[in-house]
C-alpha cells in the first residue's frame, strides 16, 4: 500500500507540475471556481485516507477513489479538448483493468456477497424454469 501512496504522490505532482509548463506564460486561470473546489476536495479526502488506517476496506475505497478523482481534474485541466481527455482516460481505464483487477475484485467481493444476502428471494433456477417453456410456446 506504500508503494500506492507513493504512486499517487509523484502523479499529483507530476500533473500539477505539467499543469505549472502549460499555464505558466499565460494569463488564463486554469483553476476555474468549480474545478478547484473538486480538486481540493479529492485532495483534502485523498490526505485523510492516507492518515487514515489502511486495514479497513472503506478507507482503502475512499483513498483509491478520491486520488482517481483528484488525478482525473488534473488531467481535466491539462486536457482542454473532450476528444483527447476522452482517449486518454480510456486507456488509463485499461491499464487499470489489466494492473489492478484483482485487487479491485477482492477488494469489493465482501460487499457485493453482503448486498446479495440482504436481497429477499433467490434468483430462479433452471428446473424451476422448465414448467414456463410450455406457456411461452402457447403464446
């Protein structure tokens, strides 16, 4: 997990650093009222779940979510146009899927068998089914 701190550490600071290149000459605020409110948000809750216990699922969550969030408005700003930001956050998707989908499935695994269990019923099996083929070719 320290090696993930670290991760989103040099990757904030990477953007923020691209972002410093890319408006630095400039006069234009890149940090409009609602894109910084988002960005401080992600951040201020990404540095809580950092001082936060780690060994709980929930903080573990709140900590890769709010640096996703924090990283995706940087990359809002860098990227002005919806075409490249679109095709970059794709492939960032996909590196994702195929780096870290193990993680994420056992990660939520608990949740998802908690939400099942609450649900009442169980899903119809497929001998219960087989009395319905008759009426279905009736129609």
């Amino acid at each position: 997990m320290k090696s993930m701190k670290v991760a989103y550490l040099g990757l904030i600071t990477f953007l923020l650093s691209c972002i410093g290149i890319k408006y630095g000459i400039s006069n234009t605020n890149p940090f409009h009222d609602s894109t910084l409110s988002l960005l401080v948000t992600a951040v201020c809750s990404h540095l809580i779940a950092t001082a936060a216990d780690m060994d709980n699922p929930n903080t573990i969550i709140i900590f890769v979510l709010s640096g996703i969030v924090a990283c995706e408005t940087l990359l809002w700003i860098l990227i002005a146009k919806l075409f490249w930001f679109s095709l970059v956050n794709f492939l960032v998707l996909l590196i994702f899927k195929f780096l870290f989908f193990h993680f994420i499935t056992q990660l939520l695994l608990p949740y998802f068998n908690f939400i099942t269990q609450l649900l009442p019923g169980t899903p119809p099996n497929a001998s219960d089914m087989s009395g319905l083929s008759g009426v279905a070719s009736q129609i």
